[in-house]
C-alpha cells in the first residue's frame, strides 16, 4: 500500500526555473524522505526531515513538512537537465518500521 | 565502501517457474529490504531482513520469500510466478540503528514474466 501521494503526476519546467513537488500522506511519521531515480533504475536518497522539523536545506534542495496538513514539499531550483527523474516521497511512522513510498513525480527538464 | 549490488540485471521467465534474485548489502549494513516496483508506479515494500530474520512485510503472497545470510546478504525468492509479477525488484539495505532513515539501492533487477 502507498502511504505517500506526490503531485503533480508529472511536470515539465524551462531549465534554471525552480520545480516544486508536493506530498500528502495519511497517518503520523516519525520522518519524511525524498528520493530520485533515474530512468527506472535504483533510487538514490536525496534528503530527510523529522517530524519535529519545518524546514531543511541540501544544496539547491529545500523540503519543507506540515505534520498538521500532513504534507511535504520539495523544491529544486535552479533546475539542470540532469535533474530530469523521478522524485519519490517515503514516509515511517517510526524508528523500527518500514518505509513506505509514493508513485512518484516524473520531472523533465526542457532545454 | 562497495554498495549494494544486484543480480541477475535482467530475466526472463514464464509462468508458473520459480526464481531467485540476489543482494548484496553495502558494506557494514545488516539490515536489507526489498521493494517490487511495478512500471509508472513507486516501489511497494515486500519485507525487510534483519540478523537473518524475517523484520516486517508487505502485502505480498507466501509465495514471495526471503533469506539473509551471516555476511548480510539476501535473496528473494517468488514462486509460482504470475504475470503480474512482472516488475523492478529493488533491493536496498541501511546501516545499524538508522533503519528507516536512509536506504541505500541498488540498481535493481528487471524480472519479465511471460
């Protein structure tokens, strides 16, 4: 079962403009976790946020969580044509349990 | 610092047989998961293995089974094969004490069921 829905579905931005994804889950976590992947091979850890957090940075990445919305942003800016991928929320409701993802925003950058 | 490996890359089956996909954890890393991940969709857990002991499962039939060794590697095991089995098998392993804070995949295995 998926505990995450990304939105959009998909999104299509002009290299160098920002891409912003969200995600909506359904019960509490214990974190939040994005994830890329590359032309559906393995996925690559991008970045974590405790439920006790509102905002981290990595890089040209910015997440953001709203445990009261139940809700999660990630924000790409200044987009690269390699940050064309899939971007995957994963959530676990504790330290011992499994995580879970969502189906995923297939981002495309356009030259 | 070797990462996750997997193996077979790519296979090829009919339906009804049986297969066996292979893991290889990271170095240092006990704990591996693995996740089937249909095309378009995210990957779906189907469990976890700890100190060579079943730690959680998805909501996948018995006929999907696992294996962990004393080195920490793992196989998954699905029997009977339906074509709807037909998928991404991702493999991922985590470090000690930070079992669901990072996974570490690898590049996956394509199982195509004919």
């Amino acid at each position: 079962s998926q505990q995450g829905e990304e939105d959009p579905q998909a999104l299509s931005i002009q290299e160098g403009e920002n891409a912003t994804m969200n995600c909506s889950y359904k019960t509490s976590i214990n974190n939040l976790q994005w994830y890329r992947q590359n032309s559906g091979r393995g996925l690559v850890h991008l970045i974590l946020i405790r439920s006790n957090e509102r905002e981290k940075h990595s890089g040209r990445l910015r997440v953001t969580l709203d445990t009261s919305k139940k809700s999660s942003s990630l924000l790409i800016t200044a987009s690269r044509a390699a940050d064309t991928a899939s971007y995957f929320c994963a959530t676990a409701k504790n330290r011992d349990d499994k995580i879970i993802f969502g189906k995923g925003t297939r981002l495309h950058i356009l030259p | 610092e070797t990462g996750v490996t997997q193996s077979p890359t790519h296979l090829i089956k009919t339906r009804g047989q049986q297969v066996t996909l292979r893991c290889s954890s990271q170095s240092g890393h006990n704990t591996v998961s693995w996740y089937q991940q249909a095309l378009g969709q995210g990957p779906q857990f189907i469990f976890q293995y700890y100190r060579e002991e079943e730690n959680g499962r998805g909501n996948f039939p018995p006929r999907f089974s696992g294996l962990q060794f004393p080195n920490y590697s793992s196989e998954l095991n699905v029997n009977a094969l339906e074509l709807d089995d037909s998928a991404l098998y991702l493999c991922a392993s985590s470090p000690r004490g930070a079992t669901n804070e990072k996974l570490f995949f690898g590049s996956g295995t394509q199982l195509s069921v004919l």
